[in-house]
C-alpha cells in the first residue's frame, strides 16, 4: 500500500492546467460572439 504525494501534486498542475484551457476556450467564445 504505497501512497505517492506526487499524485497529488499532478492533480494540482492538471487542475491549473484545464483552469488555463477553460479560459482560453471561454475567451475564444466572447471573441466569436
């Protein structure tokens, strides 16, 4: 039963990472509309 803290850190940098990818997709929409 090994539990890794990196897991946890990859959550955070995918979190800020699909954070960044909704804005930009959020921008692109205002931009369009």
């Amino acid at each position: 039963m090994f539990y890794l803290p990196q897991k946890r850190a990859f959550t955070l940098a995918e979190v800020l990472v699909t954070l960044g990818i909704v804005g930009l997709i959020q921008l692109y929409h205002r931009l369009i509309k």
